[in-house]
C-alpha cells in the first residue's frame, strides 16, 4: 500500500531577484519590487511530501520525527533568517527565487533521503502564490 505522509515547517528569508548579465534598468523592469537594492523578505511556507509503501512492521511510510528534524538541519538551519543572496552559498551564483529554492530544498532533502520515497515540494512565497517540485 502506497500512502503519502506531509510535514510543514516554516522560514523566514531575504532575498533579491537580480540577474547579474542585465543592466540595473532591465532588472529593474522585470522583477520590480523584488530587485529592491537593500533586499526584502518572506516568511516562506514549506511542505515536504513523501510518498512510499506503508511498512508492515511500523505502520509508517516514514518516521516523522526523523523528517521533521531532516529538514530542521538541511532547511530551517541553513535559510532561517538569512539572506539567501549574501549568507548562502547555494544561492551565490543561482538567483533565489521561490522557483530557484524550491529546487535547492529538494536536492538537499533528496540527498538524505533513499529514492526508494517519491519527494515533492510545496513552497509558499506569501499565502497566494507556491511553486511545486516536481511539478
């Protein structure tokens, strides 16, 4: 039996949408308010799903308490109150957009958990607007 398990945590993070290769004004044109020079910030929603088969002996697809600390030290730890742009490196040379750490917080987790799960990511940058990876 397949069952998918969830668990929610929550950072807050500032950021600066900037590609470096464009001029300030062309920047400036498409991401707005999110190129602020001095940054700004989100308080960041995210959702881990697992999904995989139930173990007989445990009843769990999953410890929770494991997945629950996996990503207080792969994620909260690392983006917690951070810059994302000037205080991690996995945003050094990758524009920290909610696409771009999305993606980043999957491969962190993927890395530590056994592709025998299927991963998703559910991000929310306010409470209007997520991305999802895999899509």
């Amino acid at each position: 039996m397949r069952v998918s398990v969830y668990r929610r945590a929550h950072f807050n993070a500032a950021h600066r949408l900037s590609n470096p290769n464009w001029t300030d004004q062309k920047n400036k044109e498409i991401f707005g308010l999110c190129n602020n020079h001095n940054f700004h910030g989100h308080n960041y929603e995210l959702e881990v799903k697992l999904t995989g088969e139930v173990d007989p002996e445990t009843g769990y697809v999953y410890d929770m308490k494991n997945l629950a600390d996996l990503i207080k030290s792969e994620v909260e730890e690392r983006f917690d109150h951070k810059n994302l742009n000037l205080d991690t490196d996995e945003f050094k040379e990758l524009i920290p957009s909610a696409e771009h750490i999305a993606f980043v917080i999957y491969n962190l987790l993927r890395s530590k958990i056994d592709n025998r799960f299927d991963l998703c990511i559910k991000l929310w940058e306010t409470p209007r607007n997520y991305v999802k990876y895999p899509a």
